[in-house]
C-alpha cells in the first residue's frame, strides 16, 4: 500500500480550476503539482502562488514535458481545447477528468458508477444538470422497469453562468438528456434550463418530473435517500426539498444544491456540483492506487 499522494495537474487557470485547486488543499490523497494556464498574470495564478503551486502558462505542452511527475489531469479548458487534449493525454497514458463538453471520455457520476471508472483513462462530468439529476434518474431506474418519460429542470442564477454556457446551451441540453437516458433507459426525456436574473443570487434548484406506468413510491424513497447520502458524501449542500411524491400522473423530485463556497459563490451550486463531483473520482482513483 503506497502513502504518496495521487499528484494532480490542473489545466486551465479560470475560475473552475482555481476552485478544483482549493477543493485539493483539504485532500489527504491529493496534491496538485502543477497549476496550468496561458497567462501568468491572471487571479488564478495567484492563488495558485498563495499555495505555492508549480506554474506554468505552456498550457499542454507542460505536461508534456513533465508527464512522468503527473498522475491525472483536471482539464478545465474547454471542449474545443480538449479535444486536442485528450489524445495527447491517452498518448502519454495519463488519466484525466473532463470538466469541458466535449463528451470524449464515460459519463461519470460518482454516486452511480464511481467502480465503472476507475478503469477508464478519460471521463467527462456530464453537466451541472446531469449530476445534479442522474442520482435521482439512477433511483427510479433500480424502482421501475417502464419509464417512459423524465424531465429535469433547472434553475440557476443567472449571474453563475457564464459567458461559456449562455454560448453551449444547446451542448447542455443534449449532454444531460443523453446523461439521463444512459442511466436510466428512459424512452424519451427533456432538459431545460432557466437563468433566474433574480438579486439576491437564487442557489441551483433541480427539478425531476417522470412518468411510469406503476409508480411504487415507497421503494422510491428508499432509493433516493441511499443516493442523496452518496451525494452529499462529497457535496454537502445537495439537499431533498421535495418528493418523491405522486402528484397529476407524474413522480416529482425537486433537490436544491449550494455551493461549498471555496473560490465560487456559495450559490454557484451549478458550477460546485461538478467540481466536487471531479474531486470525489479523483479520490476514488487515488484510493485504488494506494490499496494496489
């Protein structure tokens, strides 16, 4: 059993991968040895200074360079840039977590199938919506065998979304419906997402709606709560503020997610669900390490 921390590189220096950056100082398995971006002057890099975190503004060609000190890469770039990533990575045999769309990689949910990962070398976290909804679709999956319709929407606030999603909207409705079938064998779904412009800044609310031909809520409530236990494991504000109830021929689950705060807003829930989803597979791949 090895007692090396699972080193960490962080590619991109924007304000996802400076909150993965906080999220790893409080890790006993994790260590990031290398803060990665494009330029050295930016508030990312400070902080990453503030910790005294290796710099680099050689973007991929960093860890190129240092791909033996490098165990797995946060690629918090975007999915254009990872798509020139990802092979490289694959190349050099270095697992990496995909913050972006690119959808290359698994979808990962560490709550449904952290053990169907920890062999896959690229895995991509659905989106804000998918992580926040798949744990509950994987819950009516194991209760129902006939599901014909989930819908999940969400509302965020409107200042947590950024310039990147307003222009990927279409990427994220696609990307967690696509999530959502896959865990659940829903025949057909839908994903919407509203930008709530409301001041005082609204935390994520989510909202499941499903259609089944013999709803068996009781067994339903059981599975949800074993779910939200493995969520809140690595997100605590993930919380169950309504259902699973029966209501107008249709399951309601409605679940509210705050952010922990770190870097990003504390109702930037959108943006911490998937950081501290990343960080939960990091750890899984760090303990399979050390119990090799």
């Amino acid at each position: 059993m090895s007692n090396k921390k699972y080193r960490i590189a962080i590619l991109g220096s924007g304000n996802i991968g400076t909150d993965l950056l906080i999220k790893i100082q409080r890790s006993n398995n994790l260590e990031c040895v290398a803060f990665i971006g494009r330029s050295r002057g930016s508030q990312g890099m400070a902080k990453a200074l503030e910790f005294g975190v290796t710099l680099s503004d050689q973007s991929i060609q960093y860890i190129v360079n240092h791909a033996s000190e490098i165990d797995l890469v946060f690629d918090a770039t975007s999915a254009k840039d990872h798509l020139l990533h990802a092979p490289i990575l694959i190349k050099l045999g270095i697992k990496c977590i995909d913050l972006t769309p690119a959808k290359i990689g698994p979808m990962s949910v560490p709550s449904v199938n952290s053990d169907e990962c920890l062999n896959e070398i690229n895995i991509n976290m659905v989106s804000c919506g998918g992580q926040a909804s798949i744990p509950m679709a994987a819950a009516l999956a194991r209760t129902h065998n006939d599901i014909e319709y989930i819908e999940v929407v969400s509302s965020i606030a409107s200042k947590s979304a950024g310039p990147a999603t307003r222009i990927n909207l279409d990427e994220y409705i696609n990307t967690t419906e696509r999530g959502i079938i896959h865990f659940s064998a829903a025949k057909k779904t839908k994903a919407i997402l509203i930008l709530n412009p409301a001041v005082p800044h609204v935390d994520m609310i989510t909202t499941i709606l499903a259609k089944v031909d013999k709803p068996n809520i009781e067994a339903l409530k059981l599975e949800v709560a074993s779910l939200l236990a493995k969520v809140q494991s690595y997100v605590p504000g993930y919380q169950l503020i309504l259902g699973p109830l029966f209501e107008n021929g249709r399951i309601v689950i409605m679940l509210k997610v705050r952010g922990l705060g770190d870097y990003l807003p504390e109702y930037a829930g959108n943006l911490d669900i998937i950081n501290c989803a990343a960080i939960a597979m990091a750890e899984e791949y760090a303990k399979a390490v050390k119990n090799e």
